[in-house]
C-alpha cells in the first residue's frame, strides 16, 4: 500500500489541559474531500510496560483502580515517559515505583500505538528477566496491587473474560516468543 498524502488547510487547539491538548485540523483528502480530524495533540510522548518475568513461567502482574471505566483492571506496570527520559530509564523507574523491583537485565521486545485513531503515542514493552526488591513509591493517583501468575493462570484469566486492557493483551504477545523459550 503506498502511504495517503493528507493535506494539512488549518489547525488549531480546541482544548488544553495539562494532561491532554485536542487538535482539531481540516485536511484535503487524496482525492480533494475535505474532512475535519479531532486529534490527542499533545500526548506523543511515549509510554513503558514491563514484563517482569521469573522463571519458570510466571509474570508479575498489577491490578489497579481505572478512574474512566470505574473499574480494577489487571495490567502490566509501566507508566509515561517524562520528556527527555530514556526509555530503559523509564521502564526501570515505573517498575521500581509501582511493584518495588530494581531492574538488572532488561530488553526492548517492541512497540504498539495506544490509540493511533486519536494519538502518536507508542507503548514500548520492556521484558525484565534479572531483578531486586525494593519498595514501593506510587503516584497519590495509584492504588496498586500486584502478583505473580504463571502464564497459565493469565491464560485462564484471558479465557474467562477478566482482562480488559489492550496493553496487557499487546504486551503479551509481543513477548510470548519469549515464554516459549524459557517456559
């Protein structure tokens, strides 16, 4: 597929808040329609999962309170890259924050778009195979609770309809080459 030229008429800010800027342009379309396209302006900075694994198969998993569905949702930590953080940097902090693990060994397994229909920001998925303890340091937004599950029990909670985060799915499967080698 050759990739569309969408022609930029105007654009301006309908909305700003420290957490979120929607843009609203008016494009011309390959073939000369024009449309008019509300978009997150202003996150584009990335964001981090992690997998944190421990051998043989099990997977730390979080649960955390989601103010706009108003419901507990399993997850992987992870959290927003500050402007001008590494990434790998990020991944280790959100993961010492949020579960109290200091990370020894990590990788970059991949990325996704969180929601390429309204945003450019990419989910990087670190996979964390070396690790420490430590404590906790949570956002005065997060409630967390975290445990380690074998990759069956993930695959029991998936089949019975408990997993609701997309980053969750996304993360497993970018990873799950990676179960198969170790399990």
């Amino acid at each position: 597929m050759k990739k569309p030229t969408w022609k930029i008429l105007t654009s301006k800010t309908v909305f700003k808040h420290k957490r979120l800027t929607l843009r609203e342009d008016i494009v011309q379309l390959p073939n000369g329609a024009t449309t008019d396209y509300l978009y997150d302006a202003e996150t584009t900075h990335d964001s981090v999962a992690i997998i944190a694994f421990r051998k043989p198969n099990h997977i730390l998993l979080s649960q955390e309170y989601s103010y706009p569905p108003d419901e507990i949702l399993w997850q992987l930590p992870g959290g927003g890259v500050e402007r001008g953080e590494d990434l790998l940097d990020a991944a280790k902090r959100e993961l010492r924050e949020e579960t109290g693990l200091l990370t020894k060994k990590a990788e970059n397994i991949g990325f996704f778009y969180t929601s390429n229909r309204r945003s450019a920001q990419k989910q990087h998925v670190f996979l964390v195979t070396e690790f420490t303890e430590s404590e906790t340091d949570f956002d005065d937004t997060e409630d967390i609770e975290s445990s380690w599950k074998s990759i069956d029990e993930i695959d029991q909670l998936i089949a019975d309809d408990m997993v609701h985060n997309i980053n969750l799915l996304a993360g497993l499967k970018l990873a799950q080459r990676h179960f198969k080698d170790d399990s």
